[in-house]
C-alpha cells in the first residue's frame, strides 16, 4: 500500500472580525484567511497530498455570515481532493453549529467532511483511518480524546496507518486549565501513526508522533512559527512520520524596537519601514522609548503617518518617546507671561512622564510654527 501523504492545517478561525483594526483592513485580513485556503491547496498539489486535515476553529464563530459560508464552500471545492473538518472550540459540533445548519449543509462540496462523531473513519480506500476527537461545546473538562485506544477502527481497515485528530492543549503546555487538555500519551497506546492537534497557533512538535499545524495565517505577534501547514507522509502502519512544514501565509506580523534620542535615529525609523518588502501584507508592534526635541518629534510623527498609510497595521506600543524641548524651542513657544507659566507648567509635567502634558506641549509648538 502506497504511503499516505496529507497536509494537516488547523485554526483558519475564518471570519475572524479584527476589531482592533483599523477601517477596511480589517476586511483585508479576512479575505487573507479565506485565501489562504487557495494556498492549501497549493500546496497539496506542488506536494501531491492526497488529503487535507483540519484540526479544528476552521471557522472563528458558529455564528459566521452566510456570505463567508458560500464563499469558503467554493474554495474547498476547489481543493479537488478530500478535505476533513474536526470541530474546535471557535466551532465547536454541539447543537447550535454552523456545520448542522441548513446554510451550511446545503452548500458543503461532496469532498468536505465534517467530524461531527467520535466515530472512526476511513479513508482513502482503507489506507488510513482517523480516529476524530471533536469537541461538541466551547469548553470540556473531559480530555476529548479519551476514546482513543488500539482497536478503535480496526474492525474498518485493520492494516491501515491511524491518525487521531484533536482540538486542545496538551498537559506539557499548561497546567492552569483544565479546559479541553489531550493527554497526546494515549497516541502510544493506541498504536496512532500520527497525532494532528489544532488550538496552539504556532507551529509545534509535542512528540515524534504529536504536530501542531499552526495557523496558515498569524493571528498575534508572538513568536512562535504562525504562518505554515504541515505536509505529513506515514510510510505505513508503525513506520515514523515524516513531517515538513510548508509556509503559506501571505500577511507578515513584525515586531520591532526603537529607542529614540536623535534625529538620526528617526530617520533609521524610517528606513526600516521604506525597507519592508509587501507593506501592504506587514503589520508591525513598534516598540517605542526615548525622548526627542519638539522638531524631531514633529519629524516622528510623520514618519508613524506615513508608515500607518504603507502597513496593514501599525501598533505603538512601549513607553513611548517624550517631548524634550531644546532653549530654543521653549523659547519659541513663548518668551514670558501666561503662555510662559504655561509652558513650564506643561515641561513640568512631562518630565513626570505626563502623556496628556506631552501632547499639548507637541501640539502647541505645532501652532505656533504655523502662526510663525
């Protein structure tokens, strides 16, 4: 029997709203989730994957616009070979799922199954069978993978490899919840080729026989290997899996550090965003600190501008850069009375790391340039 080549992916969470962007990107990185299934099937084919896994939170809520529903439809039937949806807790199987509604069922392509049982399946005329560990609410105390065990599917494909396909944390990640943990050391005792998680979105190998996917798209700035699928081959049955991440993201998140005192050192600012390639598919966590004269402040701005006009999504965060004003420019500002008392007043309060004093301070030395 031929070894079984698939790709496991996991954690799409199509329709995800993006709340915190701004405007029409958010419509931006929607429609990169959606795509991404084009790039899976992609990939399946340059590899010649016979099969695609899902892992669970195909989709980010059972509540997701019938739009999305038609349009995800389509994309997996151009997927042109057969494609297996477990349900996560984004998605879970219970009874309000979008996989039991009409608008759904109605439209699923014939190549799309959706694991909505822990019932062993087998596939691929009896080359391998899964064994599904759906989760049928958000939230399970229970470890669903619990009915795992050597001779679950036998009875369907008795030399066929076995995969278990689950949604959840494993017990070496985290010990503070309790909420849909697998124990991935049932796999050796259940004699499973290959383990196929979902949940955590990095890339990640637990065990020699334990994978998480990932998610194809990022969906943080956390380091952790986002952005690939896993081409999967099991020789046969008790062989070792062979596993190669493939990277199909099409958004970049960046994170980035700047400690500002200087001019130049704005304009080094301003080379790093002039020099990402795809700006339009980056978003960027800058980290911000130091302190700037009131002109090379003005300078940073327009630099934040312009590069917020180039990303996806710009992020500031950190402690920021704080206005410090030369003589000159508190001079300028105003020579003596109230505005002066002000001005003082306002320094006075910066230095206290006032951002609110900063602000006023930035923006009234804008209006008197332009009064100048």
């Amino acid at each position: 029997m031929p070894p079984l080549r698939f790709i496991h992916t996991s954690d799409l969470q199509l329709g995800m709203p993006f709340h915190w962007v701004e405007g029409d990107q958010a419509a931006k990185m929607r429609e990169a989730r959606l795509e991404s299934l084009t790039r899976i099937g992609d990939a399946a084919r340059e590899h010649d994957a016979s099969v695609v896994m899902v892992a669970g939170d195909f989709f980010d809520a059972n509540t997701v616009e019938q739009r999305l529903i038609v349009q995800t439809c389509d994309r997996l039937r151009d997927l042109g070979r057969p494609v297996y949806i477990l349900p996560g807790n984004h998605d879970h199987g219970g009874a309000d799922s979008v996989y039991r509604t009409d608008r759904f069922t109605s439209r699923k392509p014939p190549n799309v199954e959706v694991l909505l049982s822990q019932a062993p399946v087998a596939i691929q005329d009896g080359a391998a069978v899964i064994l599904p560990a759906p989760l049928l609410r958000r939230h399970s105390a229970d470890d669903p993978s619990r009915h795992w065990s050597a001779e679950a599917g036998r009875d369907l494909a008795p030399d066929a490899v076995r995969v278990g396909l689950a949604h959840g944390g494993v017990q070496s990640f985290s010990s503070e919840s309790a909420q849909n943990v697998v124990d991935v050391s049932r796999a050796k005792d259940a004699n499973l080729d290959y383990v196929a998680l979902g949940d955590w979105h990095g890339l990640k190998q637990v065990d020699e026989r334990s994978w998480y996917a990932g998610a194809p798209e990022p969906t943080s700035f956390k380091d952790n290997s986002p952005g690939h699928v896993l081409l999967v081959e099991l020789p046969g049955p008790g062989e070792p899996a062979q596993v190669a991440p493939l990277a199909v993201a099409r958004t970049r998140w960046i994170r980035h550090e700047a400690s500002l005192s200087s001019r130049e050192q704005v304009m080094m600012l301003a080379r790093f965003f002039e020099g990402l390639t795809n700006p339009g598919d980056t978003l960027v966590r800058l980290e911000l600190r130091g302190a700037l004269s009131l002109d090379d402040f003005g300078l940073l701005d327009r630099v934040l501008d312009d590069a917020r006009g180039r990303l996806l999504h710009l992020r500031v965060r950190g402690e920021g850069v704080l206005p410090a004003p030369t003589r000159e420019e508190l001079l300028g500002l105003a020579s003596d009375g109230y505005v002066r008392a002000a001005v003082e007043r306002l320094q006075v309060r910066v230095e206290a790391t006032d951002a609110a004093a900063a602000r006023a301070l930035q923006l009234l030395y804008r209006l008197r340039q332009g009064a100048a």
